[in-house]
C-alpha cells in the first residue's frame, strides 16, 4: 500500500453499503446520472491523493497507510452501529413520546437515548468520520488554500501535507482511545435514505491537528447511519454516544447540508437526491459557523456547549 497510486477518498468496503446489486449510483452537479461496481475500485478515487511530491526524482511521501486502522474497522463499525437499533427500542421510545404529549410537544429529542457503547466501538467510530472528513475533496478544497490570507494561490501539494498532519494526529487520538470530549450521536432512518457527497458538513476536521477536538460534523456512513461528531463541554455522566430514530424532515435536512458542503458528485442508494441549487453551483460552501437551526439542536443533544454559571 506504501507505493498505491490510486487512493480513495470514500473506502471501498463503505461504498459496499450503500450499493444496489454490486452498483454504487452517483449524481453530478448538472443532473447526470451514472452507476458503477464497487469492487473494481473505480469510485472516488484521486491518483496520488495521498502522495506528497516534492520532487519527481527524489522526494515523495505516501501516507496512505496512515488510513489504515479506520479502513480496517469500517465493517465493525457499520455493523456495530446498525445492531444499537432495533424494533423494540423503537416502541419504547414511540411509548414515551406519546407519554410526553399529555404535558408537552414532542421533539426529537423524544425519540433519542443516552447510551455506553463499548469503547472500541466508540474509539473506531470517531476514527473512521474523522478520516473520511480528512480525506474528504472538501477538505482538500480548503487545505489546498491554507495560505489564501497570505495572498498566495491554491497549492495541492500544500494540501496534502496539510491532510498529513491532520490524519498523523488523528491517529494519536486513536491511541489515546478519544478519551476527550469528542461524543457522537448516531442517527437512524429506516426508510428515508442518507446521501453521501464529495464535501461533507466539517466544522471538526480543522481542530484535528492540534491538541483537542473542536466543533462538530455530519458524517453519513450508510444509506440508514449518519454520525454526529460533536464537542460539547459536558458529557452526560456514564454514557459515551447517543442514539436517536430520525423522522424523514431531519434526514431531507441533513441531505440538504451535504448538497451546501458538495460541489461534483452526489452517491445515493435507491433514491435519486432532488438537486439543490446549492449544489447545482458547482462549489463547495458552507453554513455559517457550520450550524442552521437543525444542526444546533443535534449538537444540543450531546451535552452542554458551554459552562453552567451556578449562583449561591
């Protein structure tokens, strides 16, 4: 792997999720359609996406490797994942949520629950978002014109060492479990289907090369799993993640930010994505300060944001 040419941005086992007999279907900005097999490997991929050159002769760095360890736990994490939800739990929650209505409105938060899951789920959970946000063109977008401030123009090579530095301290988080305040939500639809895109929701990624987490992200794993990195400053005691059964509004709003965070390529499963005319600008944008009214009220399930002043 040292020496591969051909490094995807999207893995090849994720891809395998959200494929239709062996065909992963993608969208482009101006409304073209087209499906390919996942296995051949052909999906998502940048030629040397992963290798710093320097110089042709002499200098090259591939950090492909560096991948590695979220590459391999991509099954277990899907699969660990899809086993936190189940028709019971579901009933249960419904249950409650009617309860609530005799003294409130429901909220989604009704339909939410503070978890533990085990720790190496946890640990290669945020591992695996962390490295697809990385690896994401959108990042590259902007590490490319890191120096943009300085008036100097968008450099790839400058963005890959960027990328590098992000995933080398990403994988010393892994080793330290994320023991931090890093907390996810993973977020369930049965029915109504999640897109993936080639820019997701990323207010976290930047934060990743330094000493702690900050800020939050969108990552959807499989047509029915999307994660919510968030970073909130207080953690529920004995719970580590949070699950929540999302109505189909918050799942055509979380396609929605991916279409904002996008700019060529859109992949679904079975359900063609309406374009929006966001994406339909060929850029990659962005949400002020990452956040709509929706996307607060995800973080807010996590935890506090901020401190809690007490008075006596």
């Amino acid at each position: 792997m040292g020496n591969s040419r051909e490094h995807h941005w999207w893995p090849v086992a994720l891809q395998s999720y959200w494929a239709t007999l062996g065909n992963v279907k993608r969208m482009s900005h101006n409304g073209n359609t087209q499906s390919k097999k996942y296995w051949n490997a052909k999906i998502a991929r940048k030629s040397h996406g992963h290798t710093i050159v320097l110089d042709h002769d002499f200098w090259r760095d591939n950090f492909e490797d560096a991948f590695r360890e979220a590459d391999d736990s991509i099954h277990r994490v899907a699969q660990g994942c899809m086993r936190l939800f189940s028709l019971t739990k579901f009933v249960k929650l419904l249950g409650r949520a009617a309860r609530s209505r005799i003294s409130r409105r429901t909220g989604i938060e009704d339909f939410s629950e503070y978890v533990y899951i085990d720790a190496n789920l946890r640990r290669d959970l945020v591992n695996l978002c962390l490295s697809l946000l990385i690896r994401s063109p959108g990042n590259r977008h902007r590490l490319e014109r890191a120096g943009a401030s300085f008036g100097l123009p968008a450099n790839e090579e400058v963005g890959k060492m960027n990328m590098k530095i992000q995933v080398e301290r990403m994988n010393e988080h892994y080793k330290d479990g994320f023991r931090g305040n890093v907390f996810p939500l993973i977020i369930y639809s049965h029915v109504t289907e999640f897109i993936y895109g080639d820019g997701l929701l990323d207010g976290i990624s930047r934060s990743v090369g330094g000493t702690f987490l900050r800020g939050h992200a969108l990552v959807p794993l499989t047509p029915h799993i999307c994660v919510l990195l968030a970073t909130p400053h207080n953690i529920k005691g004995n719970t580590n993640a949070r699950t929540l059964f999302a109505p189909p509004w918050l799942v055509d709003e979380i396609n929605s930010a991916t279409q904002v965070y996008s700019k060529s390529v859109l992949f679904y499963a079975s359900r063609s994505p309406t374009l929006t005319e966001d994406f339909k600008r060929n850029e990659h944008r962005c949400y002020k300060g990452h956040m709509t009214d929706t996307i607060k009220t995800l973080v807010d399930l996590c935890g506090e944001r901020e401190l809690r002043r007490f008075f006596v």
